[in-house]
C-alpha cells in the first residue's frame, strides 16, 4: 500500500498534483456561485436604496 502511494519517489509530486487539481476544480464551481450572490445582493440593495429615495422625493 505504501509502495503504491510513493509511486516509486514520484508520489509527493503526484499527490500535491492530485490535490491542486481538486483545488482548482472546487474553485471553479464555487467562485461563480459567490459572484452571483454578490450580484445579487447588490442588486436588491441598489433596489432598496432607489425606493427610498423615491420615496423620499414624493413626500418632500
């Protein structure tokens, strides 16, 4: 088993591939789901922001 991990003095090259592999692809489905509920939220709050100020305008 631990002949196969090493894989012959390569391993800690293989693994830390492996493992940056998996990283990258983690980032890549994640970032897209954080910048559209940024957007999102900007969104509804550039909303809130021109209903008060509308508001504001039609009481003063």
């Amino acid at each position: 088993m631990i002949e196969a991990l090493s894989m012959g003095k390569y391993g800690f090259y293989v693994w830390t591939s492996y493992g940056a592999f998996v990283a990258f692809l983690l980032w890549d489905w994640l970032a897209p789901r954080w910048q559209r509920r940024r957007l999102l939220r900007d969104i509804q709050q550039r909303e809130r922001r021109e209903a008060a100020r509308q508001k504001k305008q039609k009481n003063a």
